[in-house]
C-alpha cells in the first residue's frame, strides 16, 4: 500500500500562498464583561496572571499581576461567526453552506472552515443532503494569540436589576427585580492581539480579514460589546492619529513581530516596544513609513493596513457573499 504524504488540502486555486500575521493594539471603549472560561451564570471577567521578575528576591510565590483578559479561542469564536452570519441577500452565507456551529461541514472548499478548520467526529446525517457526511478533521490554518491587557486595571464590579438568565416574570410573579452583581472590564484597557495564517492564497485571508474587522465590534460575552482598533500617533506618523496595527505578507518572516511582553503595565512602554518592532526589518530598524518591503517580505502599518485589509474585504464581500447592495433612500 503506498503511503500518502500530501498535505490533504485540496488546491482549489493556482494562486501563490503566503503567511500573513495581523498584529494590532485593541482599546475597550466602554466597560465589557469577557465571562470566566466556559462558566454558565458565573458573574466575575476572566484574568490571568502574569509572574513578575524577582530580580533575586525570595516571594512568598503569591506575587504577580493580575490583569483583564480578551481569551484567544473566545476571539476566534466570535471571528467564525461573523463569517457564518455574513449576509448574502437575504440569506447568510453559513445556511448557504450548510455550515454552522457545533456542527461545522469540515468541507475545504468551504470558505469558512479552509481557513478556521472544521470537526466532525463521527457520521453524520444533515437534513437536505442525500448522504451522511464522514467522520472528518481539517485542520485550521489561522491561530488567534494575545488578550492580556496591558494596564494593571482590576475589574470594577456594578449591581444589575435582574438575574442574566431570567428573561421573562409571569404575570403572576413578583415584578421586583433580583439584584446582582457582575465584574467588568474597565473602560480604555488596551488589549494587544494577533492572528497568524499559515500558507493561504490572498482569497483564502480575505474570509480571515473580513472575520477580524466584522468581530471587532461584537466582542464580549454580555452587553455592552465591542472594541477598536487603538488610535493614536506616534506609529508612521507622528503629527496624525492613526490605527496601531500591522499586516504581513510573507514567505520569510524577516520582520521583528509587534508583540507586546505580557508583564508590561506602562501604555507608554508598551507603545515603544510595539514601534521599535513595527519598523524592524532583518534585525535592523528602518525609518518609520507605512509601507516596508524586503524581496517577498511586505509589511502594511496604521491607515496602510487597515487600507490593506479593505482591499481583502472587498474582494471577500464581492468573491462569496455575491451581493450587489444597493443603498435604499
């Protein structure tokens, strides 16, 4: 019997494959609540904690910080579902695919899970098809990194007027609402993320561009919900406000990666090490532009990435979502 050493991924295009890499600062406008892990009704935000340097100390093994946390895999949760829920007329593009959540199609000419990765773990009969789909794994090729906020804010707590699972009073039930108390994250915490493609065509991180910029506002586990991307200048531009973020596109990583250490709790700190790394190509620091580029390596940084990423959810809406919106009057 001959052994298969191909990758499995079907090559649905003749088009080249890169990496890409999008790294960007998060800004929580207003105050959010990320639930605790997988907990159902648990009021409290999820932190982590980062250990801080003893720089030769004995502690007491309790030292450390504790900070507000957007969880990686949450992030990546709400990106497919910007995806599933894309409209395409008066459909969405999930029920167009027969692809959904828990139940995803796991086919790799999906749009969705060639990118996100599919599971099904036995066979599986799907109302409108004629046969059972077949135990499968496809392996994402998009990872999601980051979350931990930068400043040191501790999660404020506020009283609510009615318990999160209880929708509806009968009538004949007492209408006084039941206190209760949830944790959020503070306003104006910065968030540093990151997404990682490996080996896709440009059509293949449109769906990926598109997932980012969609969730962006739809961020959180309860109401309100949203973030933005962080404006302010210093980044290209130093007279201008402009968005910090940063897109690759390469075959070599030959760019230092805007990755922002963890235990930093100074936004002005962390801003720097976030620029000295934007504008390092090839171990050496370039002069602050929007563009940089070195053979296949091309980096997009500020109003030229988010320019960058348009031109991705453009050809995204026009290449799978097929819809030619008018605006009504």
């Amino acid at each position: 019997m001959a052994i298969n050493v191909k990758s499995g991924l079907e090559n649905y295009s003749d088009k080249p494959r890169f990496h890409f890499d999008i790294y960007a600062i998060l800004e929580g406008g207003q105050e959010l609540f990320f639930g605790h892990e997988t907990q159902v009704n648990v009021n409290i935000v999820e932190t982590v904690t980062i250990p801080t340097p003893s720089n030769g100390e004995e502690t007491n093994g309790d030292d450390g910080l504790e900070k507000c946390y957007i969880s990686p895999t949450k992030r990546r949760g709400v990106e497919r579902r910007a995806l599933i829920w894309a409209p395409t007329g008066n459909g969405l593009l999930g029920d167009s695919l027969n692809c959904g959540i828990p139940h995803t199609c796991s086919k790799a000419e999906c749009p969705i899970c060639r990118v996100f990765g599919g599971l099904i773990t036995s066979k599986t009969k799907v109302e409108g098809e004629s046969e059972e789909r077949p135990a499968t794994t496809l392996i994402g090729r998009l990872t999601h990194s980051g979350g931990v906020a930068i400043q040191e804010l501790s999660p404020e707590e506020k009283q609510r007027a009615m318990h999160p699972s209880m929708i509806r009073k009968a009538p004949e039930s007492d209408p006084t609402p039941t206190p209760f108390k949830r944790e959020y994250n503070q306003p104006g915490l910065l968030y540093p993320v990151y997404n990682h493609c490996l080996s896709m065509t440009e059509t293949e991180f449109s769906a990926v561009a598109y997932a980012f910029m969609g969730a962006l506002a739809r961020l959180g586990a309860g109401n309100p919900k949203g973030v933005k991307i962080y404006d302010a200048p210093d980044l290209a531009k130093e007279d201008a406000e402009e968005p910090w973020i940063v897109v690759d596109k390469y075959l070599a990583p030959l760019g230092k990666r805007p990755v922002v250490s963890p235990t930093i709790t100074d936004v002005k700190m962390a801003k720097e090490q976030f620029k000295n790394a934007a504008f390092s190509v090839r171990g050496s620091a370039q002069e602050p532009a929007s563009e940089l580029t070195e053979g296949n390596f091309h980096r997009y940084i500020g109003d030229a990435a988010i320019a960058k990423l348009s031109e991705y959810l453009i050809e995204f809406e026009k290449g799978e979502l097929n819809v030619d919106a008018e605006i009504g009057n």
